[in-house]
C-alpha cells in the first residue's frame, strides 16, 4: 500500500470554534516552512489558554 492510497486520518474536532481553529492551524503545520513552526505554536498557547479562562470563569447558577 503505497501513501496516496492510505485514508485520510480522522480529523479531531471538539465543537468548540477556537478550540477547533487551533487543532486546525497545527494539523497544518507540514505544509508551511519549519521557520513559521513556532509561531504556529506560541499562537496555539495563547488560544488555548484562552480557552481555558473562559470556561473556568464562575457561573451564577441563578
């Protein structure tokens, strides 16, 4: 079996918009220069932290 002929990976999403984007932007990264890498990473952090803050914020349950 050669690699063109291996299925596409599942590709993991978690419904969440910029939780998502993230994921997207990484799986992306052996299409762009390796100098652009850490960019991609550093960028990836600060969304996810983001994200995090979001949703540890406290709720009023009323």
């Amino acid at each position: 079996m050669s690699e063109t002929d291996q299925p596409e990976p599942e590709r993991v999403r978690t419904g969440v918009d910029g939780v998502d984007d993230v994921i997207r932007a990484v799986e992306e990264l052996e299409e762009r220069p390796l100098e652009e890498h850490v960019g991609v990473f550093e960028a990836a952090h600060t969304e996810l932290r983001r994200a995090l803050d979001n949703t540890d914020a406290p709720t009023d349950p009323a």
